[in-house]
C-alpha cells in the first residue's frame, strides 16, 4: 500500500490517505489461494505472506530446522518470476520448488546466500499449480523465519 498525505485548505492540517498499489497484470493473484506452511508463530499466519500487506508477516518459531512455506494456485500457471519480501528475520539459504499435484516437488531455484529485504527470482520459466519456499537456514543463528510478501508473476506483457 502507499500512503499519501493531502493537504487540506491553507492550514498545516494533513490526513493520511490510504492507496492500493496498483497490481502488476503479470502477477498471478494468490488472494483466496489455498496456504500450507511448515509451522506458524503465534503472531505470523502463513496467509500473511499473501495478503499484499508488507506490515503483516508469516513468522516461523526459532529453529535450527527447515521451514516450508506452500500455496495452491488452484491451476497450472506458468510463473517467470517470484518475488520474496522478507520481514526482519530473512533465511540464508533457500530453495524454491514448484510442483502440478503438491507431492513431486521440483526445485528451481536454490539460493546460497539470501540477502533479505526484497528478493527477485527471474526468468524461472516452470509451470505448475503449486509452488512452495523452503527455508533452509536463517540469516541470524537461533532465530526463525520472517517473510512479508510471497508474489509469482507471468511473463510481462509490458514493454
């Protein structure tokens, strides 16, 4: 969302307003879609990372172990691009997978040395009605996994 300030009459008062970004035409929408995850801290659901809200989080315990993230696009979708915006706690090392019935997972991205913030996986070029992140090893030791935004995108029709 972004937020803009409008400035009424001559005076100093301001009002925040409130804008949705608009949505990118190659995105594929993921609101309503079918989320699994691996675990769930108690104040970070999994649908979080789907709600195109970067101030809500999915948010995993601390753990030494692997965390999963999955969501069901309920068809097949060709996806060119992902894009991951991790919250304060971001994974080091991670892999991407996709997947046409959620039980053969494919990977197609793995990732060595994740830098958090906000992440793009390009020119992906798979197919499938699944795909899931695979949290692999925190940035920090002892802590968990905090991701903000998990968005897939078509090839881009744009210019």
């Amino acid at each position: 969302m972004k937020l803009a300030w409008a400035v009424l009459g001559i005076g100093i008062l301001a009002i925040p307003r409130v804008f949705a970004e608009e949505q990118d035409p190659a995105e594929i929408s993921m609101r309503g879609a079918a989320v699994t995850a691996s675990s769930e801290a108690k104040s970070g659901s999994a649908k979080a990372a789907f709600d195109r809200n970067p101030q809500t989080l999915w948010k995993t315990p601390p753990s030494s172990h692997s965390q999963w993230l999955a969501v069901d696009l309920g068809s097949p979708q060709c996806i060119d691009k992902v894009r991951l915006v991790w919250g304060s706690e971001p994974a080091l090392r991670y892999q991407l997978q996709v997947s046409t019935d959620g039980k053969e997972w494919k990977t197609v991205c793995n990732t060595e040395n994740g830098r958090g913030e906000t992440e793009e996986i390009a020119n992906l070029d798979v197919r499938g009605r699944y795909l899931r992140l695979v949290c692999l090893k925190p940035a920090a030791d002892g802590a968990g996994y905090a991701l903000a935004e998990f968005e897939a995108f078509k090839k881009s029709t744009r210019p």
